[in-house]
C-alpha cells in the first residue's frame, strides 16, 4: 500500500512517468455542442455524444467480437477485480468552458469503453465509485443532474448489457435514492443477474466507512437475536456482511483514481487491504484505452506478496 511519508517511486509504480500533452482547447461560454465537437481531436469527439447513446453502435456485441490483447499485457497476469475511483468531471469541463454536466455525460463515455474493454480483455469485475455518500453535499441540481443521468443511462444500456453478458450490481446506503431509481436497479439487477462474462458494479451512495458499519449492524443483529455467538465473529464474518458479498471477488486486484489526487476518498476501504495502486494524472474524460492498459502494464510489472517475501 502508499504510504504518503516516502517519495513516490517514478518507474513502474503508481504513478505513470511519461508526461502527455494536452489538447488545448478554448471555449466560450454559451457553447455550442456541435461546434464543440468539430474541433476536438478525434479521440475526444465521442465522449460529448448524449449519455444515452447505445453502447455498441452498430458494432459488434461484445460477447460477438474477439479482441486480442494490446502487445505487453499478459492474459494470465490480468486482473481479476478491477476498482476504478472516476474523478475530474467537473474539472474537465470547467478547463473547457463547460458546464459540470457537460463532464458527467463525457465521462459516461468513458465508463462505457473501460466496461467493453474489460469485457474484451478477460477481467472478471469492475467496480466504479459513481456517487460517495459525501457527494450529497453537493448543489441540489447536479445531485438531481447526476443521478438523472445515472438513471437514463441504466435504461438506454439494459438490452446491451444483456446481449454483452454483463452483470450489473449496485451496492451503497439506498435510503435517499429516489423510488424511480431503486425501482430501475432491481429490474436492471434481476434481467442481468445470470450473465457471467463481466460483473460491473456500482457504488452509488457508497463510503468505505458506511460499508464497515453497516456490515457490523448486521452482525449485532444477529448476535442479539442469538444467531451466533461472540467467538463467531471474525474477519470471514465481517467480509460476509460487506456489500460487496455480491461477487465471487470481493477484493479488488487494482485501483485506479484518475485527476492525479493522491487518495482513496473512503472507497472500499476493507476491500482493499492489498490492492495495488495506479495514480493517473489525466482527469476521468480522458482515460481512455492507452491509459487503462498503462495502468495494467505497471499492475502486471508488479509482485504481490501480501506481507510475505519471495524467496
């Protein structure tokens, strides 16, 4: 794990040591979404298309396509569960002109390239930090705008999600969701509950510290109503009762935070114990396949000893 009191190492660690130019681009408020997207590199130009755009359009499923592996990646080094904290929406629209809407809609794009790319390259479960707990405090429209977005996204996906054989999950305190939404979640959860190929799940509402309290609750209620006994409860116990008891790897194998902060934010904090860590500079929008597979090089570049030591 990072420990903040040491220099960060620069080669093959957590942060990628090449420096990549920006794109520089100056918009004017009033911005015309068009215009907008003429004088983007082509790269870019997708990730301002609407939020519901259909995953696939008009390629090939990705159940259909067989997509070999980017040169230096090692399919048996893969990652099983990968953990990703989204972060720099809104700073990417504001370095636009942009309003922060413009930004939570690029980065849907993104999420939906990481999710066919890790369908594609043989990772089994991609968590993604959508919406923290602490995110309510934000101003009222861009809660509303967010969980709107996160709502017509669910929808426009559900039959792509099932063609893809995607599992969808949605872990997080769900008490100040609205009905709507929850209503959409289990529906979404049930059509796709049998699919095997990628599990994405979602953390919306979610903290770190809300999981381990949560899961605590529920073993005190058991332990009151006489169900088990004080010498029942253990590390094994407590991982039951976590919200992420809903995949066969509840432990993610990397994290990835974009936007260059240097920090878990109270994401999955029992979770990830022995995870290792990838630091990307570029903010959310931007990260796209070049980004993801310098993240798994240096994860695959790495030893895992999990307080051990390799003879």
């Amino acid at each position: 794990m990072l420990s903040l009191r040491f220099a960060i190492p620069t080669a093959n660690t957590l942060i990628p040591s090449k420096n990549k130019p920006k794109p520089g681009l100056v918009v004017q408020s009033g911005w015309n979404q068009t215009d907008l997207l003429s004088s983007l590199p082509k790269r870019y130009d997708y990730k301002l298309q609407a939020a519901t755009a259909d995953l696939t359009d008009g390629r090939a499923s990705m159940a259909d396509k067989e997509v070999e592996l980017p040169e230096g990646l090692s399919r048996e080094l893969m990652p099983k569960h990968v953990a990703v904290i989204m972060d720099g929406n809104g700073r990417w629209a504001r370095q636009k002109g942009l309003p922060a809407s413009a930004g939570h809609e690029a980065g849907v794009k993104s999420l939906r390239e990481m999710v066919e790319l890790c369908g594609h390259w043989g990772i089994q479960v991609l968590t993604v930090f959508a919406f923290s707990t602490e995110n309510w405090i934000r101003p009222k429209v861009e809660v509303d705008f967010l969980l709107s977005l996160f709502e017509r996204a669910l929808k426009s996906e559900m039959e792509s999600f099932q063609k893809s054989g995607i599992r969808i999950s949605v872990i997080g305190d769900s008490s100040k969701l609205p009905t709507s939404l929850l209503g959409l979640i289990n529906e979404v959860e049930e059509t796709t509950k049998n699919n095997t190929r990628l599990q994405l799940i979602v953390a919306v509402s979610y903290s770190g510290k809300y999981d381990v309290v949560q899961a605590c609750r529920s073993i005190a209620e058991r332990a009151k109503d006489g169900q088990i006994q004080l010498e029942d409860i253990n590390e094994s116990l407590i991982e039951q009762e976590l919200e992420t008891n809903c995949t066969e790897y509840p432990y993610p194998d990397l994290l990835i935070r974009t936007s260059g902060e240097l920090r878990v934010s109270n994401f999955l904090l029992w979770q990830l114990a022995y995870t290792e860590l990838f630091f990307a500079q570029e903010l959310w929008p931007d990260f796209g396949k070049e980004e993801f597979v310098e993240a798994l090089s240096s994860y695959q570049q790495r030893q895992r000893r999990y307080g051990g030591r390799h003879s």
